[in-house]
C-alpha cells in the first residue's frame, strides 16, 4: 500500500504561483508513475501532469509552460509548481500513483483546494 497526502492549495490572485507537495509513504519501491489530476464543480476529473519514476513528464495543453512537475527522491515527495495561474485553474488537485506494469492509478491522496481569483 501507498499512502499519499497533499499540501500547498489556497487562495491566490491570477497571475500568481503556488507549489502543491504530495508527500508518499508505504511500497515506495511499487511505484512507477505519479500524477496530479484536478477537478473542478461540475466537471470531469482531468489529468494535468505525469512524472514517471526515470524521470519522464508530460502535461495536459492548458498547463504547458505554467505548470511543472517534479520529485524529490530522498523526501519521496512530489510537486507541481503552478505559475501564472488562471482562474480556470481553480480546482481540487489531486496527486496520484501507480503501480509498475499497469495504467491504472491506484493510490490516492485527499486532494488540495486552489481558488485562483480575478
């Protein structure tokens, strides 16, 4: 089992930064990939970024340039560092991860609240 809580939501102005932490615990060494997802009220839950273990990344259009995705091994800690926010970024973010030979993510956190305002 993987244990995953997230940090670093809030309230910001447009235009704004926020760096998101998702600190993991538990079969660290099963995890291949992680994630950040975000849904806002009434909409589908969206896949924003991926980060695979070795080390590859990729982001969903809206975010491209904004958002980055990153990992620090030695605090099993996982990031999104959000710039020049939007107010359509405000969503729940959620951080995910999955297991080694499956698409699939299985393990998930409680998720972040970020309220980007005009």
């Amino acid at each position: 089992q993987v244990q995953l809580v997230e940090s670093g939501g809030g309230l910001v102005q447009a235009g704004g930064s926020l760096r998101l932490s998702c600190a993991a615990s538990g079969s660290i060494s099963s995890i291949d990939g992680m994630a950040w997802f975000r849904q806002a009220p009434g909409k589908e839950r969206e896949l924003v970024a991926t980060l695979r273990i070795r080390g590859s990344t990729s982001y969903t259009d809206s975010v491209l340039g904004r958002f980055t995705i990153s990992r620090d091994p030695a605090k099993n800690t996982l990031y999104l560092q959000m710039n020049s926010l939007k107010p359509e970024d405000t969503a729940m973010y959620y951080c995910a991860a999955r297991r080694y030979f499956t698409s699939r993510y299985d393990y998930w956190g409680q998720g972040t609240q970020v309220t980007v305002s005009l």
